[in-house]
C-alpha cells in the first residue's frame, strides 16, 4: 500500500484515510497494528514497514518516553489520556490522545509545533509585559483581543484599597469593560468602552495607537481623580491600559483656578470672576433686572497706614462677613482689591437696586471690632442698573464706578445712582488722570486772591490758587481737576510744584519791596507720603523766602484723618518758621480739642458758617462769629474769615473781631503779573482796602 492510498494494508478500503489527524492503533504488546494516511506520512514510514513492529523498536526515542509511559496507563486502567509530547529526533510538537479499546490502544496524534511555539513566544511577551506592568507605579493591565484582562500588576490589584467594593480591579480572565462598569459612571464607561472597541478591531492598522480618558470615581478619602491611557502593543491586539491617579494634580488645578478667580485675603470673587458673573447674569436676563452696586470704603487708608495693614487686612474681612451676611440669596459680593467691593443684585430695577444699597449702608452702623481696637468705617456706594444698551460687565462696572465716584465726591456715606452724564464726567477724570501723569504739570498756573487786615485794610499776604491753563479747554478752576489728582496721588508732584512756584514768586516780590505773606494749600496725600518737611525745607532753600512768610493750609477733614501724623510733621515745619493754618473750618465737624492740639497759627472760617450766622443770628449776626473768634484769640490764634462778597459780611466779621478777611469783595484771584500792579493802585489809593470796597471804590482784579 502506498502512502497517501485510501485502502488498507489488506487492500480493503480504509475508512480514517482521510482524516487529517493522524490515527494508529498499538496492541497490548505496543506493536503497530494500523495506521491511517495521515500517520504515515507524519512518521515517515509505511505501513508495511511499521505493521507487526515495536513502536519503541521503530523509534527508540519513544523509550522511556512520556508517551510510552502514558500508554501503559491507559492500558493499566483503561481510562484514556491526552498530552503534548515534545519528539526528539523531529524536534517538533505534537498532541497526543490516547483511548484504551478491547485489543490494545488507539492513539490520535497531531503535529502542534507550530501552534505551541506560537503560544511559548505569546507566553514569554506576555511575562515580559507583566513584568513591565508591573515595574510601572499606576495600577495597569494587560487586556487581550477578546478584551480579557491578560495580566494586571500589584498597583491594580492594591488600588481596591482607595476604591469602594464592589469595585475594580478586575482580575486576570475577566472581561476588563464589564470590571470597569464597577468604578465608571455611564457616560464615561461609554466613552471607555468605543475607544477601547476601536483599538481592539482596527488590526490593519500599525501598533502604537492610544486613547485617553479623564475620570473620577468615589472612594473612602473622596472623590479621586484618574487620567486613562490604551495603547495597543502588538498586531495580535492586546492593548495595555494605565490608571494614573492625578488627583493632587487635579485639585492642585482647580485651588489654583479658585484663586486666580478669587481675593486671597476675603476668600470673595475678584475683578475677573464678578466680570463673568455679570456677563452670565446680562446674557441670562437679556441685559435688564440686575444691577452692580460699588461701595468703597471712606478714609480706610488712612486707618490702614495709622493702624497697621494686619488691622487693616482683618477690617476688611470683617466687612467682607457682613456684606456677605446682608445681601439677598443668589446675589454676589466681590471684591475689586483695595477698599472697593462690588455687589452683584440679580433682577432688581432701580428702586430695588437703591434700597439695597441704603441697607447695605446699615452694614456700618456699629463700628467693627477688632482685637482691642473698635474702628468705624463707613462707604459712599454707587449704583448701576443694566439696561438695554449695556453692552457686557465691563460697561456696567464702569457705570457703576462713576455713581461710585459722584457719591464719594458728594461727601462721605453716600449712595449715588448712575445717570448717563456721569458717563461724561468718567471720561474727563480718566483724561485728567492721564494728562496729569504727562506734562500738564507744565500747563499749570498760580493766581493770587489778597488776604487783608481787617483792622488796617492793609494787604497782609496773598493766598495761591493753582489753575489748569487747558490747550482746549481755556483756563480751569481747581474743583475739575484737583479731585482727580488727590485720587491719583498726583497731587503730591502737583504741591511740590506749587511750593517751588510760590515761594520763588513771594521771593521776587519780596525783592522789589512787597512782603506778602503766601498761603498754599497742602492735601492729606502729603501726610501719608511723608515728604512734606522735605519738600518744603527744598522750596524754602531754594527760593531763599524766610520760613515765617510761608503759610500751609490744611482742611480741618484732612488733619482728622490722621491727626498723630499731621501732628508730628506739622510741629516740625513749625519749629523752623513755617505758619500752619486750618482751612475751611466748620465743614468737617472735627473735635476742638483735637484740632486745637495741633501746632496751628491761624484758622480759615468757611463761608458757610458765615452763611449760617447769617441765618440763625437775626439782630446780631456777629454773636456766633463772635464766640468762635474769642476762642481762637485765646489760645493765640489767628483767625480769617473767607467768603466776604458783600459790605454787610464785612461789617460782619469786623465786628466779631476777626484779624483777616478774603473774598471778592476784597479782590478777585488774579495772575502774578496783574497782582503787582494791582497791590500799586491800591496804595496809590490809600491802603485802606476794606475802606474802599464798602465806599464802592474797590479796584478791579482784571484789566
């Protein structure tokens, strides 16, 4: 019979011929007693060769061999067996059945090289990828084509300790999508879930593929934070899939989002984040029903340099609480930085929006405490309400910072509601705030309006009265610019120039035989500078004008402020020369006794108390004038009554025993070269100004 022939060795037909398995058949005494097609040609002989043969004669390398040792079980206990037995002399794999039968055994037998080869090579990536996977510190895992988890490291199987059960890890074996239904909500499984699908049954495509996925799951420590990424490794389809926990990335992201969107110091929104809110609350109302409201805080730097920034830092988180505490449920307190706060009102019109902030005043009604120390504050507030053709926040903002402005110009805790001409007067602080940091410095000018003795109507000195001579606007009066600049702090380069200019020109007259005493104005900013002695001592030196003939002018308001610092820096100034007079007073309700402990030579009576005697004195108007200027002359002061416009105001204060008077009446403010000439022809008409300005003979400032 030859090989590969359909019959058997008796010529009759042989019915396992074409089976592809190889089939034989040994007797009780391990001879051949049949083989098929298939084993003939997978051993190599005939069967004419191998019939009636020893199989461990025809191949010795059986001998002593698990297959030989395998077949004598069976036929010790006729139960069958299966096996992989690696041949020698072919050096190839085979699998290897035996079943037990009444004359011996019959043992199918197939050539499984390849196949095992393949799975040892399988094998040996596979425990060199586990022991990558497990030399990695994120929990990771090895999934097959089947999507089976292949191999998982100790980092997976540890991370059931941070995770609720039942949770994963899955485990070697299981289906890795259906182990990670346990810690994924649905959406995210989702998405898990195609990426991995798409990597798993693209084969065509080259190995180094990846999918990522941000997700969070619940443990006992709160929520945690994973960053995943598949990559598939190898043709065959096994992808490696890593967890990394980013959680203290995650939450080191979002506090440093909160803060960049937030005030360190009151935990409060900050600009950029009230700005979002605002535009979030304009889109979702249609730009209509809400409202900002600015609420800056009166005097607190001056608190804050008088008490120290630790005091001021904790007024303001004292004041931060009770805004929070007052506001209605869903509106929104911000802090801009500095003293200013911002309260966003949602669907509030005007009326709503103004009686907001009268309650929001009622926040400083008890004055705040800290350690030892009880402060009272209070804050001009500004509103403004969104309309139509409010743009975005920025608009409204910018609305809400000009009411804010008007009412703090308007005097101290006040509320102010935006009207379209403040629009107007927000453009013009913004153009004089920048201008004043340019050269308008050198657009400036000093006018003069004479001080006189009252006793005498001689001209005793003259006070300085600084202008803005405007390339467009002409000439400016103090009150459109002079605010601005003490906002800015522009005004401290603006006094030091004022200085200079005015004690040079007290100088010159002086020089041509005309001592005038010279009044300048001296803003609270200069306090908390500290330059004043300086900036005086270089006027004086540079000017040569004797320190006596200097007066600087202070309003009663500014000195409250602060009254230690004014104090020490004044009682210097007044220990070399230098005259110190409190402006206006009777406009800023001060303590007496605090404001006659400063070092002062003269006080500037207001006109308005001039106008409230007027009112309250009928039949002896000099009676109230009178009592204030005894006071004065007791403690060795000095007294100028301001604001006299007409002869019954003269008489006025001549009879309450003022020592000097100004005011129109007695000359208007006028520029340096007029105010020569002008001093000339009042001599040449007899000296005697407030003579002359009752006769009706004054002489005009101008010409």
């Amino acid at each position: 019979m030859q090989p590969g022939d359909d019959r058997s060795p008796g010529g009759r037909p042989d019915p396992l011929g074409n089976v592809p398995d190889a089939v034989y058949r040994l007797d009780p005494t391990g001879r051949f007693a049949y083989l098929n097609t298939a084993a003939e040609r997978m051993l190599g002989r005939s069967a004419e060769e191998l019939i009636g043969r020893a199989a461990v004669d025809a191949f010795p390398a059986l001998r002593g061999s698990l297959a030989e040792d395998q077949y004598r079980q069976v036929l010790g206990d006729g139960r069958p067996r299966e096996f992989q037995f690696f041949y020698e002399p072919m050096s190839r794999w085979f699998e290897v059945r035996v079943f037990p039968d009444p004359g011996g055994a019959a043992v199918l037998f197939r050539d499984i090289d390849g196949r095992r080869r393949d799975d040892e090579e399988r094998d040996s990536q596979l425990r060199g990828l586990s022991a990558v996977l497990e030399a990695l510190p994120s929990p990771t895992v090895l999934v097959g084509p089947d999507g089976r988890i292949l191999s998982a490291n100790g980092a997976w199987t540890r991370s059931a300790e941070v995770l609720p059960g039942p949770a994963w890890p899955g485990r070697p074996g299981e289906d890795y999508l259906t182990a990670m239904t346990r810690g994924l909500g649905a959406r995210a499984h989702a998405e898990l879930t195609e990426g991995l699908r798409t990597l798993l049954s693209e084969t065509s495509r080259s190995d180094g593929r990846t999918f990522h996925l941000d997700y969070s799951a619940d443990s006992p420590r709160g929520t945690v934070f994973f960053h995943l990424q598949a990559t598939r490794v190898d043709r065959d389809g096994r992808v490696v899939v890593t967890h990394t926990d980013v959680t203290d990335q995650v939450r080191a992201r979002e506090e440093l989002e909160w803060k960049v969107r937030h005030d360190d110091l009151t935990g409060l929104p900050n600009r950029s984040r009230l700005l979002e809110i605002t535009d979030e609350a304009l889109e979702a109302s249609g730009r209509t029903g809400g409202a900002l409201l600015m609420l800056d805080l009166d005097g607190f730097k001056t608190v804050n340099d008088s008490l120290g920034h630790q005091i001021g830092d904790e007024l303001l988180r004292l004041v931060a609480g009770r805004l929070s505490e007052e506001i209605r449920p869903g509106d929104t307190v911000a802090r801009l930085g500095g003293d200013q706060f911002v309260v966003l009102a949602h669907g509030c019109d005007a009326s709503e929006a103004a009686a907001l902030a009268f309650r929001l005043q009622t926040v400083f009604a008890l004055p705040f405490q800290v350690g030892e120390i009880t402060v009272p504050l209070s804050a001009s507030i500004g509103v403004a309400v969104a309309r139509p053709e409010v743009r975005d926040a920025h608009h409204l903002l910018s609305d809400a910072d000009a009411a804010m402005f008007a009412a703090k110009s308007s005097g101290r805790d006040r509320v102010h509601l935006f009207s379209p001409s403040l629009r107007e007067a927000a453009r013009w602080r913004l153009e004089v705030a920048t201008k004043l940091r340019g050269d308008a410095i050198d657009q400036l000018v000093v006018h003069y309006q004479p001080v006189v003795r009252l006793d005498t109507g001689e001209i005793d000195g003259v006070e300085a009265l600084v202008r803005w001579q405007h390339p467009e606007r002409g000439l400016l009066p103090p009150d459109t610019f002079l605010s601005v600049a003490e906002e800015t702090g522009q005004i401290i380069p603006i006094t030091r120039w004022l200085l200079r200019e005015t004690t040079r020109k007290a100088a010159e007259w002086a020089a041509q035989g005309l001592w005038l005493r010279m009044s300048v104005n001296v803003s609270a900013r200069h306090f908390s500078a500290e330059t004043l002695v300086r900036d005086v001592r270089v006027a004086l030196q540079q000017s040569g004008l004797p320190a006596d003939q200097l007066v600087l002018e202070l309003t009663e308001t500014s000195v409250a402020e602060d009254p230690t610092r004014a104090e020490d820096q004044l009682s210097v100034l007044r220990s070399f020369g230098v005259r110190v007079a409190i402006d206006d007073f009777g406009t800023g309700w001060s303590s007496l006794a605090q404001l006659f402990s400063l070092p002062i030579g003269t006080l500037k009576i207001d006109r308005s108390l001039l106008a409230a005697a007027e009112r309250v004195a009928v039949g002896d108007t000099g009676a109230v004038l009178a009592a204030i200027v005894g006071l004065t002359r007791t403690l060795g002061i000095r007294s100028v009554a301001e604001g006299i416009e007409t002869p019954d105001h003269l008489r006025m204060v001549r009879a309450a025993g003022c020592d000097l008077a100004q005011g129109w009446l007695l000359g208007h403010p006028m520029p340096a070269d007029r105010l020569l000439s002008w001093v000339r022809e009042v001599q040449q008409a007899g000296g005697d100004l407030c003579a002359l300005a009752v006769a009706g003979r004054a002489v005009p400032a101008h010409r």
